[in-house]
C-alpha cells in the first residue's frame, strides 16, 4: 500500500488534474495518516540535522534557570514523539473542516477519499519544503511557491474527493484558508502570551 501511494504522489505531482486525483483515490484513512506521519517523522529529522547545521542562539540564562533544555541530541526523539502527535491531530482538524466544508457546499465524497487525496501531495510536499527550507535565503522563496503549489493540489484533491465543481471548490479553499490563518493567529497570540508570561 505504501509504494502504491507513493506512485500515486508521484503522478498528483508531476501530472496535476482532477482526473489523475480521482485515478489514485481510495476510501482509506489509515494509509492516510500513516503516510503523513511518515512525512511528519522524515521532517522531524530534517528539522533536527538543520538545527545542528545551523544552530539557533543559545538559550538565554533566565530560561536556563526554569529548567529549559537547549536543543540537542536528547531532544530529536521528543520532537519526533510530538511530531507524530500534532501530525496527526493537525491533518485530522484540517480535513475535517475541509469536508465539513465540502458537505456544506453539496460535495459527496467521503473523508477517507479526500484524506488520502490530500496525504498524496502534502506529504511529499512537506518533507520537499523542509529540505529547501534549509538552503539560506533563497530556500523561503521556493517555500513560498511550493506553497502556491499546494494550495492549487489542495483545489483539485477538494474537486475530486468531495465530487464538487471547480467554482465550489474554490470557494471551500478560500474558507479553510481564512479558517486555517485565524487558528494560526490566535495559536500564535497565545503561544507569546505563554513565553511572556514565563
């Protein structure tokens, strides 16, 4: 199953339609997860040999005295334990609005079919993006497209999962987009309100 999704990535990938999504699609939640957290894993690596190639600051001595680690070897396992974790708690929020939204807008696919849409091309794109990621200056730049990218895959898997029309479609990318940035931005002021508040 697993060499069937990845030829599956490959053809979403390099041969983007609705016709090529709906040519790989199964209704299959598991592999679903189970691939993104592959790619959640693979990334946790990355993230861990860049923090070794490019080491952040040390921490400053009043986090040292809370008791706060600096990032090492120790530290790979736990970000891979948490990755794993929020992979899968994330995916599962993310494709739940998006079906919900497809429901709302009279799509009638199911949400192990649009699930498994989505693990083809976000998964591979997000180890892709972790890797350039890492390249000094120009890195965020592809970032940046390999982001308009996903968005565009995300439009054609939300057509073919949800069997809806390209306009629909469209409008369902436009409000898990909004939704998505507002979590984002409250996530966000909550997480400065926790280290302020330290």
């Amino acid at each position: 199953m697993f060499q069937e999704m990845m030829n599956g990535s490959r053809a979403v990938l390099t041969n983007p339609s609705v016709q090529t999504f709906e040519e790989h699609e199964r209704d299959n939640l598991q592999w679903a997860l189970i691939y993104s957290i592959c790619a959640g894993v693979i990334n946790a690596i990355i993230t861990a040999i860049g923090n070794v190639i490019f080491p952040s600051e040390p921490l400053p001595p009043e986090l040292r005295e809370l008791g706060v680690a600096d990032p090492g070897a120790a530290n790979v396992f736990m970000t891979i334990f948490f990755m794993m974790i929020f992979t899968v708690i994330f995916l599962l929020m993310y494709w739940g609005i998006a079906y919900g939204l497809g429901k709302a807008f009279g799509g009638t696919g199911a949400f192990g079919e649009l699930a498994y849409n989505m693990a083809l091309f976000s998964a591979p794109l997000s180890v892709i993006s972790n890797l350039v990621g890492l390249i000094p200056l120009l890195g965020w730049l592809m970032v940046l497209l390999l982001l308009g990218y996903n968005l565009y895959l995300t439009y054609l898997a939300i057509q073919a999962g949800m069997n809806l029309p390209g306009n629909k479609a469209l409008y369902v990318i436009m409000i898990l987009f909004v939704i998505v940035f507002v979590l984002a931005v409250c996530f966000g002021f909550f997480l400065a309100a926790a280290l302020i508040g330290l």
